[in-house]
C-alpha cells in the first residue's frame, strides 16, 4: 500500500486552507482542520482527512450553510435548547458543549438538546474540551440510517455515537467515544481507499450475508455491537438526540457521504461540573486510584497489558506529532484534487 507521509501542522494547513477557498470563515475553517487531524492522531483516519471532501462537496451543495451561525432558542436554568441552523457541525457541537459547560458552573450541571446540525466527526474531540475544564461530559449524535433493528434486514437505525470523558489530572482525560455498530462506517471506506479486506463480522452485503470486502459492506448493512444490545443503545440515542430535540430521527437522516440535502443531525450534550459534588484533586485522586487498580489486572496471553479509554489515541497522538501522519495513496490523492479544485497552493 503506498502511502504519503505529512507533518500534523501541513495538513491542518492544508485542510483550512481549502476550508477557506470554499468560503468558511478562518476560525471555522481551523475548527474543521484540526478535528481531522487530531482524528489522524489519534489513529482514526477513518474520521480524518478523507472525509475533507465530504464536507466540501456538502458545503458546495448548501447543506451546510456557511452564512448560519447554532443560536439558542430556549433556556430553561441548566437547560438549553439550541439550533444548529445546518451550520458546520463541528462549530454547532463545539458551541454545545461549550453551553454545557457554562451552565454547569451556574447549576453543577448542564445540558443542551440540538436540532438541525450536521456531523460533526469525532465525539471525543468536544468531550475532552469539557473535562479539560474540570467537567465530566456525555455527548450523543444520531446519525443517518447503517444498520437493521434487531430482529429486522433494511437499514432504519443509524450507528449513533456517543462518548463520556472525565478529566484524569496527571493521566490526561480518560474518554470512551463509541459507534453502536460493530465499526464505524469511515472505516469501511478507509479500507475501501486502502485496498484492504474487513472483517467478516462487520457487515453485511446488500443480500444480508457477511462480507470481507469493503464495497460490498459499504453497499450492504453494518452489524450492531454485541446483537441486540447494540440495536437498543442505538434506538434510545436517537430518542434522545433526535426525537427530544426536536430534530430529525431515524431514515430523516442524510450522513456527510452524501453530497446533498439537510442533515437534521441532533445532538444532546451534557456537563457535570465536578468541583461541585466533590474538590477536582479529590477526584483526580480517585480516578487515578480506579486506573491502578485495574492497570493492577495481569495481562492476558499475548496481550501488552491493560490500557484505559483514550490512552491508545494520545499514545498515538504523542508517536504521529515526532513522525508525521501516513495518509493513503487515494486520500492524497484527493487532497490534491480538492485543492486543486479551488485553487489552493499545495
């Protein structure tokens, strides 16, 4: 597989950059770039540089509206409701979160019920804002439709993440961010511009049988994360991002791999300012305690040890700042088209 290797601060150069040359404004267009590349760090690129073009392709069409900015449009104490307006998804969550946390230091917690967003990449990126604040946040996103209903074999239920993060002092924040199906769906077509095979447990093909090739699944249906179980936690997310929200829900949803039409992506974005239950050294001190005890757990055969959520993103992180991000061929290549496209400098 040939790859192209680039230092973080070219690509989040690049990526605002043409961010800009299809008319964002300079912070959202930094907003944008630096969620792909942290993604890239982290080891995502399936939420990283290939989905660039997605984004623009939505921006060209109109569906996100670069001329809207999120506005509140109720407040109830700890309680906001707000519009997305089809704005930047990233700038709506960011904005989101944000609120939460404001209102957490006025009531010890706050929550933010959104309509009419768009994606917004990778969950985590706005959780650990928060706990770097001193908060513990929860933030749920519906999604566009990847997946049967247990029991069913058409696609009404999107993947709809979610992700928790709580600040862990001196161990940085220990953060989950999870699809409900057994894989996000950026990762199949990662694969696709890999060239590679999946595995046979992550999808299913347009006919319902399991698939190992990636164009297959991307036609085809993801498969939930452990059966059932998954189906349900997926079902009650959107409830909660979408029907609460007053935003779209279920197959109303339009994912950023199409180039047209209103998102209505919702979120729910929850912070619980942590000085107010208990003092933050306090709890970093017994999260710290928490970690050794299960760090304490001998490692399984074959295993290099127990890691905590979010430890193998920032272990990655800290590895792909000294050595540079290794891009797909076919991503690459796309930047440069992209850029290209709209008279960008590479």
């Amino acid at each position: 597989m040939t790859v192209e290797t680039l230092a973080a601060e070219r690509l989040l150069d690049l990526a605002a950059r043409i961010a800009r040359a299809h008319g964002m404004s300079a912070e959202d267009a930094h907003l944008l770039a630096d969620t792909l590349v942290t993604a890239e760090l982290w080891g995502h690129g399936s939420h990283g540089m290939l989905r660039l073009s997605w984004y623009m392709a939505r921006v060209r069409s109109g569906a996100i509206d670069l001329n809207t900015r999120p506005e509140v449009i109720g407040e109830h104490r700890a309680l906001i409701q707000m519009d997305g307006r089809d704005a930047l998804g990233q700038r709506v969550a960011l904005n989101a979160m944000q609120t939460a946390v404001a209102r957490a230091r006025a009531f010890g917690v706050g929550a933010v019920a959104v309509r009419h967003s768009n994606h917004f990449g990778t969950a985590a990126y706005f959780t650990r804002h928060a706990a770097r604040q001193g908060c513990a946040a929860l933030l749920f996103s519906n999604a566009s439709p990847a997946m049967a209903p247990w029991g069913g074999r058409d696609k009404r239920v999107g993947n709809n993440p979610w992700s928790i993060a709580v600040p862990g002092g001196a161990l940085g924040e220990v953060v989950l961010d999870i699809a409900n199906t057994a894989v996000a769906r950026g990762k199949i077509y990662l694969a696709a511009e890999r060239g590679e095979p999946i595995p046979d447990h992550w999808a299913l093909d347009a006919g319902g049988q399991p698939t190992a090739r990636a164009e297959e699944a991307l036609a085809g249906l993801l498969q939930p994360i452990a059966g059932h179980k998954g189906y349900g936690i997926a079902l009650m997310i959107d409830l909660l991002a979408g029907v609460l929200t007053g935003s779209s829900f279920g197959q109303s949803v339009i994912g950023p791999y199409k180039p047209e039409g209103r998102s209505g992506a919702g979120h729910f974005a929850i912070a619980i300012d942590i000085s107010q239950l208990m003092p933050l050294d306090e709890f970093h001190a017994r999260v710290a305690c928490l970690v050794a005890e299960i760090r304490s757990s001998a490692p399984a055969e074959g295993s290099p040890g127990v890691f905590i959520p979010g430890e193998l993103e920032s272990l990655s992180k800290a590895r792909l700042e000294r050595s540079g991000i290794a891009l797909p061929a076919a991503t690459w290549s796309g930047l440069l088209d992209l850029a290209q496209g709209c008279g960008v400098d590479v």
